[in-house]
C-alpha cells in the first residue's frame, strides 16, 4: 500500500510538470487551478508545487516563473494556516480565494515586469483559476478515490477529462525523438474507451483527437480517430473479451483506417506511437486497467435487497434476544430492566445501522470481474464498514454451468482485491449454490484465544456448585465466565448457572456489560432475598485489539503470565446476590501474543496447604514451562492436589486461556 501511494505521488508530480507547460494565450490558469485542488485533497503540497513550476520553468520564461510561484506559494501559506483547516469540504469558498489571489497577483506582477494587463485579462485569469480548482478537485478526487464515480458521476467524468485534457495539451509531441504525446494520446483512447466504456471513452476521444489536431496542426485526427473509435466499439459488441483481444481490434481497425482514408497515421511518429501505446496497455498492471464500465454495477447499500436482508435480519435477533431474557429472567426482570436500559440498547443498536458507510467501489468492480472467472454471477456485493471501523462484506451470488464454488474461494478474493484478513461469519452459506445466497464475511480478528478448563467437585457422589462459560459475543469479543454458587450441589449449580445464563442472554443482546452485571444483581438479590449467592469472575477480551475487561464480584485472584512475570488481580468486594446495590470492581488490561490468564474459584486456592496461597500460585507459574493451556491447567491441577492430598476444599473450577496473534 505504501510503494502504491509513492507510486501515484509520483505520478501525480509527473502530471503536475506537464499541467505547468499548459499554457493557452499566454496563461495557465490550470496550474493554480490543479495545485489548490491537490491541496484540498491532501496530497503532498510541496512535491506538486515544484512539479508545476518545473513545468513552466521549463518553457524558459522567468517572468512566468516569478509570477505563477508568487501566486502558488501565496496561496500554500493560506491553506497552510490554522484556520484553513476549516476551508477543506468548503471547496467553493476556497476556489473563490483561489480567484481573488490570482487576480490581484496577476496584476500586481504586470507592474513589476512592466507588462500591461488589462482588468479583463485579470478577470479572465481569476474565474479560469476559480472554476479549474473545482473542475480539477472533482477529476482527481474520482482518480484517487473513487474511479467508478468517473461512469457514475457526470461532474467527476468532466472534471476527469478536463484534468487529463490538460496534462496532455502541456505534452511535447517530441523529446529526444520520442513521441511523447501522440504515444499518450493513442494509448489514453484505448485506455478511456476499455476502463470506462462508451461515454467517457467517446467524449476523451473527441477532446484529445481536437488536441492533438491543434498540436500537429492536422485538423483531420479528429475524425480519423473518432472512426477508428467508434468502428472498435462496434466489433466488440460482438466480440466480447479482454485487454488482447481489445489491442488486436485497434490495431486491425487503425490499419484498415489509415490506408484506405488517413495515411498521416502512417508515418513514422504515428506508427511508433500506436505501438508504444499497444505495448503499454497490453503490459499495463491490472488494477490500473480495471474495467469500470456499466457491466461492474453500481450500488447504493440502502436501495439494495441485501441492504432490507440485513437490517431485517438484526432487528429479529434483538427482538430473540429480548424473548429469550424474558424466559431466563422468569418474568421478574423488570425492575432490573427500565424503559431507560432498553431504549439505550435501541438507540445503539440504530447507531450500528446508521453508521454503516459503503467503501471504495472500485474494489467491488474488481471482486466481481475475478468472481466472474470462477464463473460466480454476482447480483449484489455490499462491503461496509461498522461503527468499529472493521469490515462486512456481503455477496448475493450464484454458480452458473452446475460448478461448485465454495463460500472460502470467495473469501480468498476478497480477501486479496481489498487487502483485509477476513472469516466467513456464522450465518453465511458454506458453497455459493445455483440460486442465489448471501455469503456473508467479516473481519478477521488480530488475536484468538486458546483455553482449556478443569472443573472437579469437591464430593465425587455431588455435581459441582461452580459453572462456566467460554464462548463468543458480538462484535469480535471473546467472554470467559466462573460463577461459583454458594455451597456444593444441585443447589449452588443452580444459582451459578442462572448467574451465567442471564449474563450470556444479556451481553448478547447487546447490553452494556456493567448494567447487565447490575441487572442480574438486583434480580438475583431480590430473588434470593440474599440467602444465596454465586460470586462472579468475568474477562471480556477484544479479540481485534487484545484489550480485555475484568469484572469481580466476590470472586478469587486471576493470574496474568507473561514471560517471566506474573500480575495478579484481585476482589475485595461482595457477592452477586448479597445485596441489590453490590458493587462490580472492573479494570481494564491489554493483553498480548503468548499471554497466559489463569481464573480460578476459591476452591481451587483453598485446596492449597500453605498460608500465602497466592505467591505459592504465583511461584508455580513462573516455574512452569507449559506451552498450552492444557498443560498448564494439568501441571496446576495435578501439583494442588498432590498439596492438598487429592482432598479439595471446595468444588474447583479453572480456566486457562491463552492469547494468541493470528498470522
């Protein structure tokens, strides 16, 4: 991504050199026109600046020089101010400064050279400077952004052409004695005519044929052109096929042409420069020359099928999840839940929907021209970004001639055509069928969690108190869950098991996690009338950060290893049950690759015979050469029970996880 930004720096200094060449009756306002637009659209000042005034330098004027440098540099230290933060997106009010700079700069410079200008040539060279800095910040905004808005957009297509009409009248036809703008000329018509189709390419024809006349003073190019154009377009109609099969209908055609009608295009610059042309848009690489014609569609996320899909989709698993908190709750949690706490979840849930933004489109033309090759027809492509900035990407596709496609060879391309890791989600179709589908993506995660648990009963004959969950929330978020209820047996299991399931149906909603751990406290509480109690251990990781959450109620020491040091991060506080208004100590940690967390019940510390359990616990893990979470859970397992003569304290619950940095 890097060398393809440098890559089109440097392309854009080329054009910049050429744009300061492009003088008409003796003035350019394009060049002050371009080098505002590039401003306003972030590029590196500087470097288009010197680009520019090595073009006008280069026609051997010093009084050009002077005048167009002050005007330019006047103008960076405009945009360079605090304030002129607040002209980007206002491009009108800084196309007009723009104007009034050039008008009164240009005046001002007749006197220091002693050239009369007059105050309709001033004006003339203001509202030029004026309309070109819009016209060029259309052109180049669809060129850097957004190359499909050049088919989709009338104003970005103009301001494309207009762009590029300038960098191809400040061309030399010669240098060295190679053509340099009939070359460029030849292979732009070819380019504008297979990237974007019939209307850009007919009307870039009819614009550089009109040119490139004025340049060799052959008025006659025009129509040559625009018959060699138009009779290529009509061949391929009928015969469909790529860039080869393009250049070979160009080259039989312009023969044709030139010898029954054209000989001009015979000569030796002409041949030379068809040749080079061919030879480029042949060897070109493949994303410059991605077709962006009306065959690659063209998508607004919210007037699509898909779009309705995956609103309708989300809206029925709140209302499911809302069901299933009822369910668990038994009916009573309402005065743990109020209109408040619910509108909250609504209004975030809408906020995920709103903030949902389409990306480049000229990604989604080049994922459907590759699924195409694999003979996937594609009705609809969806890419978005969520309010996180991660991406969805959805497909509405089918296999045509009975071939089987599955959902991870599509993964691969889309993966490789946006430059972003990704994993088929959940509800997505496993293989894209003969009927269309969705084949839903997102992305992937930077981290994962390896764990293991170990979970024994204090009494053989007795299920365990304890309970806990491992398992996956939404928006990439792992949640590792110990309730320990009070006491042993089907009692404590119970009241542990409720703490969990209410938690789990929560947090999946999409509740904020510090109201759902107060919302199953005060439902607990009131329930129990605090006669029981289950004590709460919880880390929720981000698994596309590492960040993790801890929440604690009541709950005994978890462990963070990393390397040759150990973190340990305790509770002071009491119980989910005790009381309706328990307070939750939470704090945040960032975990990293090869980090190992280590939650326990207290019935695992307490089955250690030593009065610091603790540092023993601690000392036991530095001492530890486990590599796995099933190793180290064994190695801890096994040494407390042989401290502890196989006779637990209570019932004892563990899991290990360990993060790990996906590749």
């Amino acid at each position: 991504m890097k060398i393809t930004g440098r890559l089109k720096g440097i392309g854009f200094a080329v054009a910049a050199f050429f744009i300061g060449r492009a003088f008409v009756m003796n003035l350019n306002p394009f060049a002050i026109g371009a080098l505002v637009a590039w401003a306003l659209l972030g590029e590196n000042i500087w470097l288009i600046f010197i680009g520019l005034m090595g073009g006008i330098a280069s026609l051997g004027s010093f009084d050009r020089l002077f005048e167009y440098g002050s005007i330019m540099l006047f103008l960076i230290v405009i945009l360079a101010l605090k304030n002129s933060i607040e002209l980007r997106g206002r491009n009108i009010l800084t196309a007009l400064i723009t104007g009034g700079v050039t008008f009164v700069i240009h005046g001002i410079s007749s006197f220091v050279v002693d050239e009369y200008v007059s105050i309709f040539d001033m004006s003339v060279m203001a509202v030029l400077s004026f309309a070109s800095a819009l016209v060029f910040y259309k052109g180049i905004e669809g060129l850097k952004e957004d190359s499909l808005s050049i088919v989709t957009d009338n104003e970005t297509a103009l301001g494309f052409i207009a762009f590029f009409a300038a960098v191809f009248w400040g061309m030399p036809l010669e240098v060295y004695n190679i053509t340099v703008a009939q070359a460029f000329f030849v292979f732009s018509i070819l380019f504008a005519w297979y990237k974007f189709g019939f209307a850009v390419g007919l009307t870039w024809t009819v614009v550089s044929s009109a040119f490139m006349g004025v340049k060799t003073g052959d008025t006659s190019y025009l129509a040559a052109y625009l018959v060699i154009a138009l009779s290529v377009y009509a061949v391929l109609i009928f015969i469909e096929g790529g860039r080869l099969i393009h250049a070979a209908s160009f080259l039989i055609v312009y023969y044709i042409v030139a010898f029954t009608h054209f000989d001009m295009l015979l000569t030796d610059n002409g041949i030379k420069a068809l040749y080079s042309a061919v030879l480029f848009f042949i060897l070109a690489p493949n994303n410059l020359m991605l077709r962006l014609d009306e065959r690659a569609g063209y998508y607004e996320p919210d007037n699509t099928p898909e779009w309705g899909r995956i609103v309708v989709e989300r809206v029925n698993n709140l209302a499911d999840a809302f069901k299933r908190i009822e369910y668990t709750f038994a009916g009573e949690a309402g005065a743990g839940i109020g209109f408040n706490d619910v509108g909250n979840i609504i209004e975030n849930f809408t906020n995920q929907l709103n903030e949902m933004v389409p990306i480049k489109k000229t990604i989604e033309a080049s994922i459907i021209e590759e699924l195409s090759k694999k003979e996937v027809l594609v009705k609809n492509i969806l890419m978005i970004k969520n309010q996180d900035e991660r991406y969805e990407v959805y497909i509405n596709a089918r296999v045509r001639r009975g071939r089987l496609v599955t959902a991870e060879t599509v993964k691969s391309i889309v993966e490789d055509k946006m430059r972003v890791r990704l994993m088929i989600k959940d509800e997505s179709k496993s293989i894209v069928s003969r009927r269309y589908d969705m084949i839903c993506l997102m992305e992937k995660p930077d981290f994962r969690c390896e764990t293991a648990v170990r979970r024994i009963s204090r009494y053989e004959d007795e299920v365990s108190g304890d309970n806990f969950y491992i398992g996956d929330i939404p928006n990439g978020q792992k949640l590792l869950l110990i309730a320990d209820g009070m006491g042993n047996g089907e009692k404590a299991s119970r009241d542990s098991n409720q703490l969990i399931d209410s938690l789990e149906e929560l947090l999946n909603a999409g509740f904020d996690k510090e109201m759902s751990i107060r919302v199953v406290n005060s439902y607990l509480a009131e329930k129990n009338k605090g006669e029981s109690f289950s004590t709460l251990d919880m880390i929720i990781i981000d698994l596309y950060t590492g960040c993790g959450r801890i929440y604690k109620q009541g709950a005994a020491t978890t462990f963070v290893k990393r390397g040759e040091w150990i973190e340990m991060v305790k509770s002071t506080s009491l119980p989910v049950g005790v009381t309706a208004d328990a307070v939750c100590e939470k704090c945040m940690k960032k975990f990293y690759s090869n980090d190992m967390i280590v939650m326990v019940s207290d019935g695992m510390l307490e089955s250690i015979l030593f009065e610091n359990k603790e540092d023993y616990m601690k000392e036991l893990m530095l001492s530890s050469d486990a590599m796995t979470p099933d190793e180290l859970a064994d190695e801890i397992l096994d040494n407390i029970r042989s401290i502890s003569g196989n006779r637990l304290k209570d019932d004892a619950t563990m899991i290990v996880c360990k993060i790990v940095k996906t590749l």
